[in-house]
DNA sequence: TTTTAACACGCAAACGTTTTCGTGACTTTC
DNA sequence: GAAAGTCACGAAAACGTTTGCGTGTTAAAA
C-alpha cells in the first residue's frame, strides 16, 4: 500500500526543497528546466496529486458546495441534485448534500455542519417545519458570516438571498385555462394546506383563471389537504375525500391538482367510480416525474424543469462566491423559471 | 458581516496564547478556572466554532465519505443514498456526491477529485460503462492509496473490497416461484442483456425457478432488451417487443420483468390486448420504487430494500476507516441483503 | 579586476488547529 | 531557607500547500 506522496517526500528524494518542488510542477521560471524535468518525472511516476485539504485551509476555499434539502427521495429534488450536481463539476466544484427531512432541528444541524469551513456557499429548500416555525436565524446567521445562500422552490419573502423559483402562478393558471379551453365547466381542486408558499400560488392561479372566464370559484370544489399527515395515512384519506368530492359533485368534469400523487389519486378514484379520464374528467398535475409520464392514462402536467432549477442555483451560487470585489451594495437575485404545459392522456 | 473567529483572534483579544484558548475550550486542567470561563465566555458571544479545514488537515481525517453513483434521479439510487447518509449523519460524517452519469471517464474523474484528501472512503456503484469496459484500474489504484471503498448492487468480483449486494437470484426465484404456485404455466421474462451482474442472475432464478418445477424454459418466452438505446426510444421498441411476444405466445399467463418499467410496460401491452391483470396475465417486477405503488394495477414486486443497503454500506465503510490498527491480512465482506416480494394487485 | 546582473534555489510565513514539552512563579516540605 | 513540587501558561512543531523575498554562485559588463 503506497500511502499518498507530498511535495515533502519529493522533496526529501531529490535532495531539493519544498519550495522548488512546487515552484517546478507549476512550470515556474525561477526553476532551472533541468531541475523542472526531474521533478515532473518523479511527480508523474508517484503519481503526485496536491492534497485539496491543504489548499483548502491555504486559499480559505474549498471548491464545494453544500445542498440542503427536505428529501432525496423525491423526483423533483433528485433532479434539482443533477442540475446543481452538472454545473458545480464544469465549474470545478464539488456537491456535499445535507437532508433535512423536513425538520426544522436537523436542518439547522446540518447547516451548522458544513458552515465551519467545509463548503463555500449554500442551495437550500427550506423544510416543511422550517416553514411553520417561521424562525429563521440560521439562515442570516450564515449569511452574516460572509456565507452565500441560494434558494430555491420553497422560499419566503423575509430571507435576503439568491432565489430560484418556479412560476407556480402562472403555471396553475395556465393549466386550469387548459382545462377551461377544453370546455370544462366544472374544476376541482386539490391542494395543500398554504403554508408553503407554493402551494398558496398554485391555489391563487386557478382562482385568476377561472375569474379572467368569469366562472366562480365554488368553495366546495377546493379540497385541502393536511400533508403532514404520515405518509400512508395520507393517502387513504385523500382518495376518501376525493371520492366524497366526486360523488357530492356530480358535475366536476376537470380536476387541478398541485402535485402529481394528488392527480394520480383523483383519476383512480375516478376509474373506480366508472368515469373514464379524459373523456368524463380530464386531469392536470404539476410535478413531471415518473409518475406522470408511465400511469395510465398518462398525466398532463406542468412541468417544473427541475434540473434546469439545479442549474441555475448552481450558476448564482458560484457566481456569487467568485465575485471578490465584495460590492458593498448586496445585490439579489430572484430567477423565475418559466413552466411549460406537457400535454398527454388526461386530457383531450 | 461578521467573519467567522479563530482562535487566534479569540488570543488576541484576551491576551493570552492560541494554545491557552484551544486548552481552555476543551476544559483542559492545565488552565485556571477563571481563563477557561473568560474564554468559553468570549467563544460563545463570538459564537466560535473550529474550522473543519484546519482539523481535517491536522487530524489527516476529513470525517467524510464520497458516494459515486451512476445516476440520482432513480428511486433505487436516491433511496441508497438516504441510507448511507442516515448513518454517516448519525456517525458524524458528511455525504458527497459524484455522479457518474454511466459514464467510465465520468467516473475516473470523480474520483481522482475526491481522493485526493477530500474524503475517507468510496460508497459506489459501478457504471454501465464501466462493466462494459471492465476497466477497474482506479479502483484499484483508489485503494492502492489506502483510501477504502465499499460497492453496493453492481460490482463484480475481480475487485477485492467490501461489498453490499441484493439477492437477486433467489429474489427472482421467489418471484417466479411466486407465479408458479398462483398457476402459471407459461411464464415470460422480460430482462436486460448480461453484462450487469444483476440482469445475469435475476435469469438464472428465473431459470432454477422452472427447472425445480420441471417446467422447461423455453428460450421464445425470454425478451432481452438493449438498455444501452436511448430512453425514449427504448420505451417504444420495448413495448412493440413485449406486444410481439404475447401475440406469438397467447398461451404467456405470467410475466416477471427485471424492472419496474418492463413490468409496467407488459401491464400496458397486456391492457391495450384487451387482457385483465392479474386474472388473464400475472405480472411481478424488480425494484420497489414509485411506479410499483402507485400503478394501476398496483404491481407486486421484489423489494431490494434500498436504504438498508444504504446503511449497510455507511456502516461497512466507516468501521474499515475507524479500524486504525491495520489488520494486516485484509478482510473483506459481502453483504447480502434479502429481497422481499410485496404482494399487490397484479397477482391473484 | 571590480561591479552588476541574472540565475537557481532555499527560507519562512501563512492558513487554523492540537498537543508535547519547557519554564517561570509560587507553594510546600524538611 | 533551600530543595522539591505544583500551577498556569507559552513556544513550537506538525498537517501540506503557496509565494514573496533573500542569497550565494556564476557570467557578463565596465
């Protein structure tokens, strides 16, 4: 087992300091080529490697960055991950990733974690408890330190940062507008709670597009869920519901729903009824995962371009650390990424 | 903005030595009572916090692990990773990911980057490209370094290292098996080429599953599809494939897939042909991810317990880089993780 | 022959820690 | 009152780099 070679040993080995060993792989001209092709030769033999920690501490830099999200078992951050992950490797950076698991405590412990010195600057998406507490000292703390943060999806107004979001505004209003195009009369809902922002959005779109056709939003056709409800549970309930929906509701011949499970549960309960999808009730989602592409029918979504959300984090983020010239006038940045309407099955 | 502190600073600013702050902070009995709480005073309103970069370096222990994976936005991979940094978390290290997008020099490069100092240890997963071109050299060299790894779900047996590995073969035989008591007779595979490890024995359980029922395999039941094609395009071809195969064998009343997306892609043909799932055609699939649960029908499949394998490998890994004193004869163990088949809608 | 300049290299500091050892100033002991 | 011991702290090395500057040697210029 040959441990890793430092410019020491070389140095030792050809008789020569440290100094000039380093000066000579950097092709310095104050090394003589002579002495310049020894210890080439000798590096590439032993195949000598700078060790990135001691250029760490040297440059006060480490070329990572961390990523905090809720959960990494999810379509929509995995992707978030390989969009952050394709541009932090072109530009020489590497990804550390902290999960906070929707929980206020561990994201706060995971920032703690990176913060002393192993990462140069944050993407994050604030957890659901985060959310709910409203408490959010970790962030400015971090920030205060001279740490950049960007944002992204699950964001709130009170943080001065880099954000990246989605237009979930436009992006619900568009999609019910399909729905209305395709002579539904009668649009359902199903949502969250409004806690998190984008949820509160997605709700504030379909009541605009319906009002711009001068439908009135009827209360009864909104289903709310509470999603911090176990995982299972949930489920069974929502389907409960939707059903209790449909049967009292004869008339729904559209459902929005503002994420991909909802759409999917509301067309099973539909099948089970006997309504065929999309010719007695056409379905939207948002969220393009594997879901929505492979069920059958397949969903019609709103895609979030998630990976190109990673993308451009990742994008301010670096920028944002290589800007020396600390511009006392913090400038911040908010990219709305634009969604797009993927037409499949469920609707006509 | 408030930089982070050090203890120099914290030095200068009470006038005493750097080593005087460090003793005093560990509570050191070398120092009086009144300097350590004037500095562990003075520490916690400067909020101070060791730097990570500097104990990495003295300590020559960075307290993270990298993970190399082929691809993240797949349930079964994310699912691992949730695993691995479950319990990294919990040990007191942190997580980074390469992703090597199937790609050997992807791979190497990934590599190289992290090896040199930024971490303790691999968590990997072999690429396509990789097995193809049976390259193992930096693997090899990785370890040569002293820097340990441990491969999860496709490896290979020329490496010598720790490994955690699915049971595929009597997953696969369960399976089948599975099939058979429900009264198949005539049962289907729809698998991937050979050269993963995984595909290979998932077919030989398929096979032993016949045999040790003295049902011959008959080599027209068996759809080995190319999955080195494009994503979309493979989709297709597939499900022209599967519809050829039941079409030239009516009498197929079983299917078992190496994946979800065959399996799902056979309950769509089976569908489209007019075929009720279970009752005319049973269908069982590999890897129990989203698709599994929420189809409809809902598809029984073999779960590979991904976040356990995930733990598993954490735990392996950080045993071998906290057994300081070296075992000279070099032990190393494979896990295997048991499968489970979880029953759905699509078997009676 | 003396001065100057170029060359090729080494020294040392710095990044932020931890830890071993040395050392003054007191206190105790006989 | 001298020897021994205790206490509380500082100096310095080490981890592996990079880099500004100083310096000895040789060659060119005066």
């Amino acid at each position: 087992m040959r441990k890793k070679i430092t410019l020491k040993q070389i140095a030792r080995e050809l008789d020569v300091s440290i100094s000039t060993v380093s000066k000579a792989l950097k092709n310095s001209k104050e090394i003589s080529a002579d002495t310049i092709q020894k210890v080439q030769a000798f590096a590439k033999l032993y195949n000598y490697r700078p060790n990135n920690i001691a250029l760490s501490l040297k440059n006060r830099k480490t070329n990572t960055i961390g990523i905090i999200i809720p959960e990494i078992v999810h379509h929509f951050f995995s992707k978030v991950i390989r969009g952050v992950e394709l541009v932090a490797n072109q530009r020489g950076y590497n990804v550390i990733i902290g999960l906070s698991n929707e929980s206020f405590s561990k994201e706060v412990i995971n920032m703690e974690m990176l913060a002393n010195g192993s990462i140069d600057g944050f993407i994050l998406s604030m957890s659901k408890e985060t959310l709910l507490q409203q408490d959010y000292h970790h962030y400015n703390e971090t920030m205060n330190q001279g740490m950049p943060i960007v944002m992204f999806d699950r964001v709130v107004s009170e943080i001065k940062c880099d954000k990246v979001i989605v237009d979930d505004f436009n992006g619900a209003k568009n999609a019910v507008q399909k729905l209305i195009s395709n002579k539904c009369e009668h649009i359902a809902l199903i949502t969250t709670r409004d806690y998190v922002s984008v949820g509160r959005l997605r709700t504030q779109g379909y009541l605009e597009a319906l009002e711009d056709n001068n439908i009135t939003p009827q209360a009864e056709l909104i289903l709310k869920m509470d999603d911090t409800l176990d995982y299972e549970v949930h489920l069974e309930k929502l389907e409960g519901e939707i059903e209790q929906l449909f049967k009292a509701h004869k008339e729904i011949d559209g459902v929005f729903a503002v994420n991909e499970l909802y759409a999917l549960s509301a067309m099973k309960v539909a099948r089970r009824m006997g309504l065929n999808v999309p010719n007695d009730i056409q379905v939207i989602g948002f969220t393009d995962g594997v879901l929505s592409k492979h069920s059958t029918p397949s969903l019609t979504t709103v895609s979030q371009h998630a990976q190109l959300m990673g993308e451009r984090a990742a994008d301010l983020l670096i920028d944002k650390i290589e800007a020396e010239f600390e511009i006392e006038e913090e400038q911040f940045q908010t990219v709305v990424i634009n969604t797009e309407l993927v037409e499949r099955e469920s609707t006509k």
